[in-house]
C-alpha cells in the first residue's frame, strides 16, 4: 500500500485511512457496507449502526479489553498507594511500583508494535489479558509479606501486568486502524466513553471493597471480573491472518520524523502528568482533607464523567475539522486544571489561599477530564504523519502495529516518568509547585505542536504540487 495514497493536501493534520476490502465486504453481506461520511451526517449511533458485524465485533472486542485495563488498574488507586504507605515504603518506592507498569510497557509496545504480523494480533491481545489477570491475582495475596518482600513482589507483578496490557493494546489498535480506516479515531473514542463508565466504577468499587473486606477482597473480585471479559473477548475477537515477515523497523524509528517525534512527545507529557496523579493525588486529598478510599474514588467520578461525556466529541471533530486547533484548545486547557488542583504557589498568593479548597479539586476534575480527549485525539493523526513522512514500505496491520506501537510506547514511557520523575520533582518542589512546573510544560506543548501544524501543512502543499505534475 503507497503511503501517499493516504495523504489529503488540504488537512494539516490527516485523517488514518485504509480502504474498506472486498473480502470484508463479502463477509457480513454487501448491504452492510457503511456508507462513507455516516459519521459526520448522523451521530455516532448512527455511525455504530452502520458498522458490518465483523467491525461490531471488534468494536465489543476493544470495549472488553478496556474494562479489563480499568478493572486491573483503576479499581486498586485508591487504596493501593495508601496500603504501600502503611507498609512502610518511600513516596519514591511507590512511585517506582507504579511506573514498573509502564516501565515494561515500553518494551512490549516496541516488541509488539514490530512482530503484531507475525505473531499474530489476536493472539497478542488475549495473552496479553491473560497475562494482566494473573498478575492481579498475585497482588492480592502480598499483605503479609514483609516491607521489603512487598515491595519487590508488587514491583515485579505490575511489571507483568504492564507488558501483558501494552501488548494487548498494540495489537488491538493496530486491527482497529486497520479495519476502520479514516473512522478509528471515532471508534477508540466511542469506546474510551462506554469504558469511562468502568473507570468510574472502578475506583469505588475497589474503594468500597477495601473498606469492607480489606485488601485482598478487591483482588479476589477483581481477578473474576477480569476472567469473565477475557472470555468475551476471546469469542467476540475476528480471527485475523498472520502475516509472516515482520516490520521493517521498530516503533521507536519514527521519532525520526517531526510529527512522530511531537505525536511522543504530547502523548508522553499528558500521561506523565496524569499517571503523576493517580499515584500521589489520594495522599494529597488524605493529608490536606482527611479522605478515605471510598471518598477519593468518588472525586474521581467527576473527572471520569467529564471525559466520558466529551471525549466522543472531540474525536467527531478531529475527523471534522482537521485543521481545527483541538491539540492547542486541550493543552491549554489541561495547564490551567494542573494550575488548580495544587494549587500553585502563584495562585495561592493571588487569591490569598494559605491551603487547597476542596471544591477547587472538583473544579480541577471537570477541566482537566473535559480537555484530557481534546489533547489525545490528534496525536494518532500525528503518528500517522510520522509514518508517511518516512515513507516506510510497510503496509496493512505492519504499518499500524508501528503506528500504535509509537503511540503505546509514549504512553509507557509518560506514565512511568509520572510516579518517578514526577515522585523526585514533588520532593524538592512539593505536592503544589510540581504541578505548576506541569503547566508549564504544557504551554511549551502547545507551541511545539502548533510548529509541526504548520509544518505539515507546508509539506502537504509541496507534495500536492509534486503529485500534480
């Protein structure tokens, strides 16, 4: 497949995009086929109906797989940092358990991201949640170890889960670039709305659980959860054809692109700043308010919802609009919800606040879930930029395992310099003034990415003019 077929001179920033086959076609039936522009002219439950049923399939499949992520991951945050604490472990020590997730996740989405083909993708993506599954079930049953043993054994357990849940998100991206074309953007925002609902739940359930049965209950639920939507996932995913030769290079070679290189760096920063969060916010809210688990998760719902609520719309104009300056509007807007949630020393003195205001934190909540999708959702066009620009030769679910391994890999490596870049940061500078250096890295972003608008749309004017000849 020419990468240049795939190119639209009038968009700065272009849409992922492969033709719909004729086997697909055949295999649900002619009349199934959508029809093109569904999405833009009737919403987004029109544009699920005209889904053929192997694209439906997929669609639950991605779903399952993000429950399962939320069920493993989010359920345990608002407990897990406060039993680490109690356990005896350093802020630092229970950064680098969280970023030990990530920290394997870099090495799976370049692995992945270069042998989806031949390994097969749905094979990748159930090994991968099986892989996520066992290592919840052994988090559960560390409680009595010792201080040093916990802290060894949970380091070693994420670091599981972390590999198993990249590589299953690698390949499941990488068949949804694939089937949907210039639609995934939509779809994975679609999906990132239903399993907001799971995030949301997550946390108070776990939090709830905790409260009443202590720490290994959360597990034991949890783990059961997870077996379940692994078995729908496995009955609901198409079986897809393995292609034999692998990519002809890894996720990491397009940072060698602009675009690949600015894509990395959005997606790295925002999950940085949000993994950041997760990890230290629940002792900030304990310390600054007295919260309990179950108090912290519920805080969390106004974030989740806000997210939920928009993140579909900001996808539907992405594809829209595609020189529309969402990837700004969310930059900016994430640096002023980081400028709040400490607040910062600036804003203290402005406002002659001497501590937090625990309606400041829901304020926070709101703005950075509302501007979170705004700022992600160009980054996958971003990546795809970065591809063609190299004119790579691969094509077909090799060129989207390189795609989603750039983007997967970004989120790793954003997520693990949270907890531990950002645990190092908090204590030379504290809780508050961290997240105002945050901000400030957001405005930075925010120029960056407007530079690689600006170059794109230069260099698609040039290619225009060259195909034109």
């Amino acid at each position: 497949m020419d990468t240049d077929e795939t190119f639209d001179p009038c968009n700065s920033y272009q849409s992922i995009s492969v033709p719909i086959t004729d086997e697909e076609t055949h295999a649900t039936g002619p009349s199934e086929k959508p029809e093109d522009g569904a999405s833009n002219t009737t919403g987004f439950i029109s544009m699920f109906r005209s889904f053929t049923s192997r694209q439906r399939n997929f669609f639950v499949s991605l779903l399952l797989l993000s429950l399962v992520d939320a069920v493993g991951f989010s359920s345990i945050t608002p407990f897990f940092a406060l039993v680490a604490t109690s356990k005896g472990l350093t802020e630092l020590q229970t950064g680098i358990i969280f970023s030990a997730y990530s920290a394997a996740g870099i090495v799976s989405a370049i692995i992945i991201g270069s042998w989806v083909g031949k390994l097969g993708a749905k094979f990748c993506v159930i090994s991968g949640m099986v892989w996520s599954i066992t290592s919840t079930a052994c988090l559960g049953i560390l409680l009595n170890t010792s201080p040093e043993s916990f802290f060894y054994l949970s380091v070693i357990c994420r670091a599981y889960m972390g590999f198993g849940m990249n590589a299953s998100y690698t390949a499941m991206m990488a068949l949804i670039f694939q089937e949907f074309g210039n639609r995934s953007v939509t779809v994975i925002s679609m999906s990132e709305a239903l399993i907001a609902v799971g995030t949301m739940l997550g946390p108070v359930m776990g939090g709830g659980l905790y409260s009443v049965g202590g720490y290994v209950m959360p597990f034991i639920v949890l783990s059961v959860i997870q077996v379940l939507l692994t078995i729908g996932c496995y009955v609901s995913l198409p079986s897809h054809e393995v292609e034999r030769p692998a990519a002809s290079v890894p996720p990491i070679y397009l940072l060698l692109s602009f675009s690949g290189f600015v894509c990395f760096l959005v997606v790295a920063g925002t999950y940085m700043f949000n993994s950041f969060t997760i990890a230290f916010l629940p002792t900030f809210l304990n310390e600054q308010f007295d919260f309990n688990a179950l108090n912290i998760a519920v805080c969390g719902l106004v974030g989740s919802l806000s997210y939920s609520i928009l993140s579909p719309m900001w996808a539907y104009g992405t594809e829209k609009w595609p020189n529309a300056l969402i990837l700004e509007l969310g930059l900016s807007g994430l640096a002023i919800a980081y400028a709040l949630l400490g607040p910062t020393t600036i804003i203290k003195h402005l406002f002659g606040w001497s501590k937090q205001r625990v309606w400041l934190i829901y304020v926070h909540e709101i703005i950075a879930g509302c501007f979170f999708g705004a700022t992600l959702m160009q980054t996958f066009q971003l990546s795809e930029n970065g591809f063609t620009d190299l004119q790579l030769p691969d094509s077909d679910i090799t060129k989207y395992g390189l795609i989603s391994g750039l983007w997967n890999m970004a989120f790793a490596v954003g997520d693990i310099a949270g907890p531990s870049l950002g645990g190092l940061m908090m204590s030379k500078f504290g809780f508050e003034d961290t997240l105002g250096i945050f901000s400030i890295i957001l405005i930075v972003l925010f120029s960056t990415s407007n530079c690689a608008r600006t170059s794109n749309k230069e260099g698609g004017t040039e290619k225009s003019e060259r195909q034109c000849r």
